[in-house]
C-alpha cells in the first residue's frame, strides 16, 4: 500500500523518529562503564568529601548518616518553619 499512498515529508519523518525513539527507550540510556567503575570505586571517599565540605555548615551528619534531630535544631536556631510528623521531627520534603 505505501507506494500508492501520499505521505507528507513531515509524517514519515515522525514516524521514523517514533521508531527511533522506541529503540532508545527498550535499550536506555548510554552510560561511559570505565567512568561509572570509577564512581562506584570511589564512591565512599566521594560521600566523604561532600558531606565535609557542606556539614561544616550545617553539623547535620554523623557520619555519613543524616540526623533528623540535628537537622530539627538546626531549622529552630535559624528560625525556619518546617512540617513536622507526629515525633516531631521534621517531615521529609
């Protein structure tokens, strides 16, 4: 039936782009391997870092574990209204 139907340019070209975008969505995203390896090897040492360099600010972390209670001082000494659960820590946004 195609050779006999008049398509418009800008119909076959969407479809084309459909079937594409099929064939990406099944097979996901492109992911660099060596780069995510790295990552992963590193990834204790990374949270490490990250948490360092911004709870020095904020003291919320023991660890690498987040404290609700710190972080509920935290909210009542700067003044900063926050939901609160039944257990009085603050509510997860």
């Amino acid at each position: 039936m195609l050779p006999e139907i008049d398509l418009p340019p800008r119909i076959v070209a969407r479809q084309v782009l459909w079937l594409r975008s099929r064939r990406w969505s099944f097979a996901g995203t492109p992911i660099d391997m060596p780069m995510l390896a790295k990552l992963r090897e590193g990834w204790d040492g990374i949270q490490d870092r990250l948490i360092a360099g911004i709870d020095t600010e904020y003291g919320v972390y023991d660890g690498r574990s987040f404290r609700a209670d710190r972080f509920a001082e935290w909210l009542i000494r700067r003044g900063i209204p926050w939901p609160r659960l039944e257990s009085g820590h603050p509510r997860p946004q």
